[in-house]
C-alpha cells in the first residue's frame, strides 16, 4: 500500500496523468475530510480534474512530510508547492483491490 501512494505522488510531480490514474479505481471517490458529497466521483472526473490543475500551474510539486500505514488506509502529511499558495495537506487514502477507491483531503485554511 505504502508502494502504490509512493508510485501516485511520484507521478503527480511528473504530471504522468497515466501513471497517476492507474493507482486509483474506476469509482474513485475524492471528498473534502468531514464532508458529505464527493468533490469528485469517478476515475475520469478525477483525470479531468487533475489535467486542469497541472495546466493551471505547471510547476505543482508534493512533498510527502510524514505517512501512516494502517489496514487498509495510508495517511500522508504533504507540503504542496508551484499552485496560487504554499500549503500543507493531510490525505488518506483507503485502498481496495491495489488501488485508491477513496481519499479524504483536509487543506490548512
């Protein structure tokens, strides 16, 4: 599991949309952490989504801060570099059948 969230934030710092959406499953679901409704369902909504954020800004970059693996969910603390502002971010992913189906994003403010 440890493997394949490595695999993913690797291939978001090269833009490698094809690398990036084999890590997650058809119905992938992406939520803010503490809400209801999916910010994004499905593998292609999810490729959609990434394609306008790495054309918006080229220069994004993700350094994994700290992780956690526990069952079957991998928890990172990230530091997001290249967008409109410097942030950090805590995602978990919980993985099923070798893939992300969910992951839940809690942004600083």
């Amino acid at each position: 599991m440890e493997s394949l969230i490595a695999t993913l934030v690797d291939a978001y710092n090269r833009k490698d949309l094809k690398t990036l959406m084999g890590c997650y499953g058809e119905q992938v679901e992406l939520y803010a952490l503490g809400g209801d409704e999916p910010l994004v369902r499905g593998r292609q909504a999810l490729s959609d989504a990434y394609a306008e954020e790495f054309k918006a800004h080229p220069g994004l970059q993700v350094t994994t801060l700290g992780r956690i693996v526990h069952g079957a969910s991998v928890i990172d603390l990230e530091r997001i570099r290249g967008g409109a502002r410097e942030r950090e971010a805590m995602t978990v992913y919980r993985i099923e059948d070798g893939r992300v189906a969910q992951a839940w994003i809690a942004e600083e403010p």
